[in-house]
C-alpha cells in the first residue's frame, strides 16, 4: 500500500436540494487514525460511507488505495473488501452473535472462522456471549458486537462511526485498547467519528473539524487542540459553540 | 368406484353407491348439510382404504404442483427480491403488471398454454423434445407455474421491503457480495417470503380453469384433485366432491404445517 | 400391434354428457386391449370440443350438435362423420307444473305454454347442443325470449348447474334424459315431457343424435388419422352398438345405438 | 351479439362472426396465435363501442368483487394484524388454518356457500332477509369474501411481523392505546398490507369456479367477467374469452395502478 | 401526586433462564432526578422498561405515584400516560419529524399540537427540520426527535435511557439545559439511564448502580461520587472498573 489510502478533490454530496457535504481536499494517510468531529448533522456519517465505497459523492473525484485511477462506481469487490464501516446505528441479522460476526468471514470463504471470531469477541468482551441471540442484546453489547463483526476481517482500513458512544467508561477504555493494538500490530488506517472530543484527543493523529457539512479545520491532532487557527473549532473544542 | 364406470374399475364394489346412490340418498337431502357430514365420511373412508385411485390422483396433484410451486418459486424469490432492492424508470409499471399478474384467472392462463402448445400454436407446432404437449403433467405444470409466480414475486418483493435498507448496506460492508447481501436480506424476510411460497402454493392446488384445459382432466393420467372435484359437483355427487375437497385441504394444511415448522426452526 | 410396445395415445375430445355418464369407461377397454392404446378423453362442451379438433389437438370428437358437426366437416376440418347414437330431450320443471306442461303433445307446445304462464325458464345459454336445440323449439313455437325478462333465465352452465338452477328457483328447463336421471335425487324437478323411456317419448323432435367425427390428417398431419378411423369403425361396429345399449343406469339404457352398420343389421 | 339469444342483440350484426364465426376464422388456424390477435382486435371494438352488454358484464364484476374486497379487508386486516401482534396457545394451529385457507379451491368454496344458502340448506331455508340468496350478487360476494380474506389476514400477518416490536412499545410508551398503536404499525407496514388487498383483489377478480356456481352466471344479472370467459371457452370462441381477458386484466391493471398511487402517497 | 413516584419491592426480570435484573429495593422520589449507571448490560434498560409500565417484573411487586395499590399489569390508560420513556435506540414512524413529535398529542387526542411541537422541536434546536422525513436524520438527530416526541407530552415522569449518547458536547449541553428547565416548571420525575459518569454526576440528585443485575449502592449525589461505599462503584466512577 502506498503512503496515503483516501485522496479526495471537490467531494459534494447532495440529497434532494440539500448538499450536506462539501469537503474540497481530503487526505487520510495510510496507518493513520483520522479523527472527525463536529455537531450532530454535521455530515461526519456521510463522509464516512463516502470513504467507505457505498455511496458515490455526487461531485467530486476520490482515489483509493495509493491507485492513480479514481474510484469506480460501483467499486470492484477486491478493493470494497479493503474497506470495513461500522455503522452508527447497529443493525445485526436475527441470528445469534457468533454467526453475525462471522458474517465477514464466511462471505469471503475464509478459514479458521471459530477461533477468529472468539478472539474478536474477546477483544470486545463478549466471548460469553457467543451464542446469544443479536434480538436480546443491550444497546452497548449490540454496538460492540458490530464493532467485533468489523474487526475480526482485520480490513486495511476501518471506518467507525461513534463506536462507543452507548459504552461506559470502562468499556470505552477496553475498545480503545483493542484499537491502539490494531493499529501498532496490523497499521490499519482508521477513520473514527466521534462526538467525544476527548476521545478524539487520546487516539487520532489527525483531526478534522466538520461544520454543516464543510470542513471548518484540519490538523494535526495536537494542534487542533492546543492551538485551532478557527474560533469556531475553539468554541467546539469548549462545548461551547452556538450554531 | 369413483367414478368411471363400474365396469372398468371393478376393483372396489363397496364404492358403487357412491356414484349411484342418488335413490337411497334422496331421503336425507332435506337438509343439504348432511352432504357436508356425508363427505366427511366418505374421506375418511377413502384414506382409510388407501383407495388406489385416489392414491393416484392425490399423487399426480402433488407431482404437478410441487413440481410447479419449485419451479415459481426459483422464479418469483429472485424476481421479487430485484424489484424489492433496484429502482429503474419503469419499475412502477413492472409492479403494476406483477400485481396484475396475481389476478390471472386460470382460465385465461389456461387459454393461452393452450393456445402456444397447440398443435397449431407457435411452440406447439414446432414439436420439439423440449416443449411440453398439451393433455399432460408437463403442460400442466406451465400454467400452474405462470399463474403462481407473480404471488411468489409480490409477497417477496413486499417482505424484502420491509427490512431496513441500511441492514443491506452493513452487509456490503462487511464484504458481502451483492448475491450474499441479498440472499442474507431474503433471510431476514423470510417469514414474508415462507408466506409468498405458501401463498403460491394455496393458488395452484386449489387451481381448476387452467388444469383442466391444458391437462384434459385425462382419468389415470391427468386428473388431479381439483378436477376430480369439478366432475364430480357436474355429477351431482356433491358428498364425493367434499371428501375429494377435505383430502385436498388436508393435504395442504399438512403441507403448511410443515412449512411453519420450517420457519419456526430458522427463526 | 404386438402387445409389448408402448400404447398409442388416441386423444378423444367429447361432450360431458358421454363422459359423465359412465358411457365411454364402459366401452372403451375392448378397444385399448384390441389395439393397444390408450384412449384419452377430454370431456369438454360441444363448441369447445370441435375447436380442439379444429386445431389439431384431438384425434377424433364425438358430439351432438348436427349443425356444427356439418360446418366442422364443411370446413375441412374433419372427415368421415358417423352417425353413432342417440338419446333424448325431456322437459323438466317444478312438480307441481304451474305452466300446465303435462300432457303437452310436443315440446313447442309445451314451450308455448310456459310463455304463455311466463313460468320461470332455465336456458343453458352455453352454445351447448342442448341450447342450440331449445332455441329451435322456441323457434317452432312461435316465440323469441328475451333473457332481460323475468321469467327467462340464460346461464351459461354446464347441464348438472341448470338443473339445479332450475331445482332451486322452481323453474323448467329443457335437459337431456341423462343428465336428468343421474341428479334426480338431488333435484325437486319433475319430468313432464318426455315419458318414462326414450321409446315412449311423444316429440320426435326431442331426439338428440350423437357423431362421431375423424380430424382431417390433410389440415393436421401430426393427428393419429389410422387409429381415429379404426375408432370409428369399432365404435359403430354391430357389436359395440349392442354394447350400447346394454349400458343401463337405473334399469334403462342412457343412449341407444344409431350407426349405419346397426340400423342394416 | 356474444352470448345469449340471436334474437336479442339485433343492433350489432357486425359481431355475429365473433360468436358463430368457426367457420370464417378457420382458415386462419394455421397459426392459434392468430386467435390472440383476434382477440386483442376485438377487446378494443368491445370497448370502443361502449357494448352495452359488456358494460354491464363489467359492472356486476366491479361491484360484486368490490364489495368482496372490502368486506375482505375489514375482517382480514384486523385479523392479520391481530394474529401478527398476540401470541397464545394454538396460534400456530390458528395460522396453519389461515395458510390453508389461502388455498381454498373456489368450486369447494361455491360447494359449500350453495349448500348452506340452497332451500334445503340450513340458512338459506330459514329465508330470513339479511342471508342472500342464491344466484344473486349476495351469494356471489359471500363466495368471494370466503376466498379472499385469508390472503389478506396471511399477508397483512406477514407484514406487520416485519415491523420492529420494539416500535409497537415506543408508541405504548408515548401513550397510545393498543388500538392506536396496531394502526400506526399498519401504517408501518402498509407496503405489505396493501400488497395483502391487492393480492385479495386479484383472487377474487379472477376467480370462476365459486361465483359459477352460487351466481349461476344469469345472463344480465349475475353474470361476471370470469364466468363470460369460461362460457366462451366453452363455446370454443377463443378470440372472444381472450377479448374478454384482456378487458378483465386491464380493469385489474387499472385498479392495481390506482393503489400503487394511494401507496406512493402515503410513503 | 405524593411523596414518592416508584416504590419497587423485590423486582426481578427473567428472560428464559437467566435472571437479567434483582432490585431488592427501590425508591423514585417525586419531582427528584434519579441517574442509573452501570457497565453495559447491567440491567439498566431492562429496569427503565418495567418502570415505564410496559413489561411487568417477573417477580416483585411496584407501586406507583403514591397509590397504596400496587401496578395492576397492564396497567390501565391514564395511569399508563403519566410516564413516557425515550428508547435507548430511537424507532420513529417512517413519517415526518412533525408528525413523529405529535404522535403522542394526536394520541390524547390534545389540541394546540402545532404551536406544543414547535416549541419542543425548539427545545433540542430541531425547529428547521420539522418537515424532514424520518429516515434521512443523522444519528443525532433522530435521538433528539425521540426526545422531543417524549417531551411535548408533559408527562409526570420522564424515563430517559442514555438520551445524549449519540450527541456532542454543545447539544448535549443543550439537552441538559432542557430538562433542568423541565425540573424546574414541571416538576417532572425524571429518571435518566447514562454511561457517561459526568452527566450523572451533572444532572442527578441520586445515583443508584447497576451491576449484573443488582444494585450495587444507590445514595446521594454527592455520597455517590465523593464517598462511595463499594470499592466497585469507586472503581466505576473512575472508569477502571474490571468486570
Ligand atoms: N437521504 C437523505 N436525505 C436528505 N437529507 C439527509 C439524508 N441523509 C442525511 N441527510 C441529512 O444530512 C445531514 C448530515 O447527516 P449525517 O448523518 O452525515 O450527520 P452526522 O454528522 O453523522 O450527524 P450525527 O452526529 O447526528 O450522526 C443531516 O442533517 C441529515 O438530516
Ligand atoms: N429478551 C432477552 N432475552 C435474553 N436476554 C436479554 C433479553 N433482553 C435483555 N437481555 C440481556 O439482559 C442484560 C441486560 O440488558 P439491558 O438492555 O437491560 O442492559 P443495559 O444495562 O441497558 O446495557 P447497555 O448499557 O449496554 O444498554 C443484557 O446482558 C442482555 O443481553
Ligand atoms: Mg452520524
Ligand atoms: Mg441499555
């Protein structure tokens, strides 16, 4: 793989009349974690299925992968299966949690399914879980099962949309974990949509700061946060902006 | 006896007043229900019996419509599934004859097997290997099949409406292809889509316009349950024809029982 | 034919009437076994069974209607019409005969007096020979019902469905004597023209004359020509005649023999 | 004229062929797809002329099956969503008879409404003036009613399964009564139950063997679409049932047009 | 109303063989906010269902707002529309977010609906979107479409499960600011389900803990964050917790 894997030129995406993205340039660095932040309806999980090769902007060009040929629509199955999201709002199939986050797995053929998919339960905590049925699931067990579903394909790169924000502390503290080990054994390129600003802080090397679909700022994580060049980054890294 | 004459199947004497026993009958027809327990009785006593005949028949109905229902569902499952997930101009229009296709009256689908499979007909005339004739099971089987695939489709398109759209797109995500995507969206929908096949089923077991102008109701050959029960209500032998007609209701509510155990166990 | 090889299929197309009865399951195992083959009989109306003829899909038809039958012969269709039976109209109606029909001499004048009662009629109104003939009594007797009036009623149904019309609503209707026999018990009509036996029906007119026909092989050449002629020379054969007539129901026969070969017997 | 008395449908000479037209037509056979041109010809002069007589065909088959439907939706929406929402013992029992009942034969149905409404049938010698009687449009739509309501309740069944039950709390929750709640999930649902009435509608539009039977198909009175066909087919005038066919598939065209807007509408 | 809203003895919620919830004890005080926290599915949800009145207690008896009966199940309309609970995952009717936020008027059949939506649209800065369909909000959103729709109704209690989880900080600020308003006119019960420690902490008068079920300690604010009992509560709150 080559030094970056997303590069984006004039990417609009447009329901109906609204356009609720507008990002001009885009790069994500290969083995990078790009943390994107900004408020609700803000266009982060747009973006994000944008880079995730499910949804073509509807202007604009985009290039995978370190390739000199911008993204086909819709995309072959071997460059789409380099890519894994995980959606913001779960949804698992009606069958027990070891067959849905063997989905992946199975749908590529691959071998050694049983011992992957307890290792990725397991990194989520819910290895005792394997063989409950995704209708009983808690709002947070629900959401780490769809993060364990992603993980185990150990794709190149992984696109989170607020992961962990129906987890308490300690399991947020767990799935970061399990995310910095990732990165350091696999160098899997993340994209990480949060709310949590903190978050955002203790994981992304860079940051990019979305507002009403634009991006306001983009940066380096540190100096994002000690020094944002926008007032309105300042405000939102405060919790304070009135938009 | 059933019917035919008594001569050619002398196998069952026993059975002889049920095809003439208008005289003793006569005196209980004040009340028309008592055909209604008479059938009930001559069904059980034709299962009891494992009356050949029936036998046969009831075998030839399972033959042509498991045979048809298969073949519409290989048809209509997919079909329903790619209108439930593609949006093209014209798609509307598609729906709107879909639907219309499920109120084919079997007659005019009989009318039209018949006329392509005539011996003047255009697939008819050609007499190749491949081509069913008119007046047997494989005929029989074409129309069952053009009058139960859109109810297939339709109920298939409808449950596959109804999951999220969005469980599709995880799917893709997670590297599925668009095959495995929708095979796996047909599961999720599958209490829809066991409805859709029974449903198919119900419209072609219980079909008679078009059996009966393509298939001939042949004795031995082409009759089938629901034929069988059209001779039998034109003879006057109305008890007969409610046995023939509980064997038949029998048959497919066994038939739906065991589809609902199927589900009860994906589920 | 050596008896090993596969049986032919001869495909009959022929009125409910015959099939119904019982006539041709009596018959025809004599000739399966003499010739090896398989008869399969399509019982459908009159119409719809030339039409099947006419497209080459049966072999041979038996009906009764002489006027379709000479038009189907006409057209090149078929060949070698045979006359093979007959049996009998009889007029049916309510027991209690409020149009007075009994002791009618024909069956125009019985029509006639229904009319005249404007009793409740039942008319096939399928295109049946049974039809074609009712409207030819109307015809003798003078009058032209109008199925909009209250008392003329055309169904469009099959013999069994407009007796028991006719049951329920009280009304007469013209039916072929078999048919009548085999529902009676299922009926509240009464037969009022006709006598108790074919021979003692008073109206000539009420005969109903059944033919066989061969589909033309020139027209068709795929139609089993050779075996739908033996058929024919077997069914009006002296001895399947005489079988005919030995197929009784309730003590009387339903048809009674007609061929050319009967009649010089 | 196409049916009935010559006498009586003097005013179009010009369709005599139609009906005693084997003759003319027979040198056409060569080919049977010529009776579907035929036919398709002489749908269009049917409509172009206004026929009186098919007008009025057209008419008793609108009101009889309209009025089927909608007493088929009233007992079978309310009984599908019921049967999707409760669950209690014998349920299964309970859908099985409903699947089986999707596949009721329309003669065994007409069978049974002519023996219960017959003079010596238990209701119908009762001759109280709320039980229709027979060969009258009241039978006709009860035979209907019969046949179509378990498609409806088993679809309407199927759809509502496929909402999310935790929807149905949330409304409890925002303090909708049941009742209130059971109608927004239909709402929910309504894909699905308006594919349940359209597959209702196209049984019944279609379907021969029942209102044969306890209709009588009285020419200028109880006679429909489907049982016109059938006689014409009977008759061996292919063209005119397939004129009539097309009439009878337009009108459902139609119909099924009109709810996909209502549907489209509502989405 | 009285003193108190819930009095629970003895509740226990089963699914099939495993004992989700026992809560020996449990007290609401009227017009009080009470935070539930605990680690993913600890129960909190499964609690909140049997406070809303939809599904009775496998065992235990409830009592509610102050009568000496205690909950007859189900239990009947007008006791039923004193409470209102916001799903932790948000179902809206496939309609619009007006028509989403009236449902529960329309249901009572109130009048004045237009002018009440308005202002509880307002209430979480959705007022510009009234007219959306539900199914193109953003995560963020549709969770403050919930919480309005729940809102407007005025209820006497109000059962929130994690209602800002998929927020970011100014919304949630926000959200906070509304139902402190709430507090304030209406006197609502509240009782608010959240992972995030902070919020409980912000937000609530008492804190009770979930954990495997059981109430690990329930107490004052203050006690709860400053002084807990239980070494485990301690490890919770500062996020370390292993279970
Ligand atoms: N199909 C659609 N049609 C119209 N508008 C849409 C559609 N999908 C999304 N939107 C709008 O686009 C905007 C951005 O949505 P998006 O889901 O990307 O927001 P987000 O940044 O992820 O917000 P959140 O933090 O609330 O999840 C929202 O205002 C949403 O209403
Ligand atoms: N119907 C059910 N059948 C079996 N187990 C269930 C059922 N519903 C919930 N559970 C289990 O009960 C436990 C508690 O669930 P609950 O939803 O109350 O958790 P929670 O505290 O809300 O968790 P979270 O913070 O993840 O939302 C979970 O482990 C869940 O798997
Ligand atoms: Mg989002
Ligand atoms: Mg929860």
């Amino acid at each position: 793989m080559s030094d970056w894997v997303y590069m984006g030129e004039g990417l609009r995406v447009t329901y109906g009349r609204r356009t609720v993205l507008r990002v001009d340039e885009l790069t994500v660095r290969a083995g990078n974690l790009l943390g994107i932040v900004g408020p609700s309806g803000a266009g982060k999980s747009t973006l994000l299925r944008v880079l995730a090769l499910l949804e073509p902007p509807t202007e604009g060009v985009l290039y995978f992968g370190g390739s000199s040929e911008p993204v086909r629509w819709p995309p072959p199955l071997d460059v789409r299966r380099r890519v894994t999201m995980v959606f913001q709002r779960p949804l698992l199939l009606s069958d027990s949690v070891f067959r849905n986050v063997a989905y992946g797995l199975r749908a590529r053929g691959s071998d050694n399914v049983r011992p992957r998919v307890e290792q990725a339960l397991e990194m989520v905590g819910l290895a005792h879980m394997a063989h409950a049925a995704a209708h009983t699931l808690s709002g947070g067990e629900l959401q780490r099962v769809a993060l364990a579903r992603a993980l185990v394909l150990e794709p190149d790169v992984l696109l989170l949309d607020e992961p962990t924000a129906n987890l308490d502390p300690y399991n947020v503290s767990v799935i970061e974990e399990a995310l910095k080990r990732l990165r350091h054994h696999n160098h899997t390129t993340i994209v990480l949509v949060t709310h949590n600003v903190f978050q955002a802080r203790r994981l992304a090397d860079r940051v990019m700061f979305l507002l009403d679909g634009e991006c306001v700022e983009a940066a380096d994580a540190e100096t994002f946060f000690e020094s944002p060049k926008d007032p309105r980054t300042r405000a939102f890294v405060r919790g304070e902006m009135v938009y | 006896m059933l019917w035919g004459s008594p001569q050619r199947r002398r196998g069952h004497p026993k059975r002889i007043e049920a095809l003439h026993g208008l005289g003793g009958e006569s005196k209980r027809r004040r009340c028309a229900i008592n055909e209604i327990w008479e059938g009930i009785k001559q069904a059980a006593l034709l299962l009891w019996h494992l009356d050949p005949e029936v036998m046969h028949i009831v075998a030839v109905s399972l033959r042509v419509s498991g045979t048809a229902l298969l073949l519409s569902a290989a048809i209509g499952i997919p079909l329903g599934a790619w209108l439930g997930f593609s949006r093209f101009v014209g798609r509307r229009l598609v729906v709107a004859l879909l639907y219309t296709g499920m109120g084919l009256p079997p007659v005019v689908v009989g009318l039209f097997v018949y006329l392509l499979l005539s011996q003047s007909g255009p697939l008819g005339s050609l007499n190749a290997a491949w081509i069913p004739r008119l007046f047997t099971v494989g005929a029989m089987v074409v129309a069952q099949v053009i009058i139960s695939f859109p109810l297939v489709a339709g109920f298939t398109m409808a449950a596959v409406k109804g999951v999220d759209p969005s469980l599709r797109q995880q799917l893709i995500s997670l590297g599925a292809t668009e095959w495995q995507a929708t095979l796996a969206v047909l599961r999720e929908a599958r209490f829809g889509v066991i409805v859709s096949v029974i449903a198919g089923f119900g419209s072609i077991i219980s079909e008679v316009g078009a059996v009966m102008l393509v298939g001939g109701n042949i004795e031995g050959s082409t009759r089938v349950l629901t034929t069988a029960i059209v001779l039998e209500t034109r003879r006057g032998n109305f008890s007969l024809a409610i046995a023939l007609a509980l064997i038949l209701l029998s048959l497919s509510f066994l038939s739906n029982i065991l589809m609902l155990r199927l589900q009860g166990k994906t589920a | 034919a050596a008896p090993t090889s596969a049986p032919r299929r001869l495909i009959l197309a022929t009125t409910t009437s015959t099939a119904d009865s019982g006539l041709l399951d009596f018959l025809l195992p004599d000739f399966e076994k003499a010739h090896n083959c398989d008869v399969q009989i399509i019982a459908v109306g009159t119409g719809q069974a030339l039409a099947l003829g006419a497209k080459g899909d049966a072999d041979v038809v038996l009906v009764h209607d002489p006027d379709k039958e000479a038009a189907f012969v006409a057209g090149g269709d078929g060949v070698n019409r045979q006359d093979v039976m007959y049996n009998d109209f009889i007029i049916v109606g309510p027991p209690s005969d409020p149009a007075g029909v009994r002791g009618s001499a024909t069956a125009a004048e019985a029509f006639a007096r229904i009319a005249q009662a404007e009793a409740p009629f039942a008319s096939r109104g399928d295109g049946s020979g049974t039809e074609t003939r009712e409207k030819a009594i109307w015809q003798a007797a003078g009058i032209a019902p109008d199925p909009r009036s209250t008392w003329y009623f055309s169904l469009g149904q099959g013999m069994g469905d407009t007796l028991l019309f006719a049951s329920e609503k009280g009304a007469y209707t013209l039916a072929d004597r078999g048919s009548y026999l085999s529902m009676r018990g299922k009926l509240r009509l009464a037969l009022l023209l006709g006598g108790d036996r074919l021979d003692q029906n008073p109206d000539p007119a009420l005969r109903n004359p059944y033919g066989v026909i061969a589909v033309n092989p020139a027209k068709h050449p795929n139609v089993q020509y050779d075996l739908a002629l033996r058929f024919i020379d077997w069914l009006t054969s002296v001895e399947t005649q005489r079988r005919i007539l030995e197929f009784t129901v309730g003590g009387q026969p339903l048809f009674y023999p007609n061929s050319a070969a009967w009649k010089a017997r």
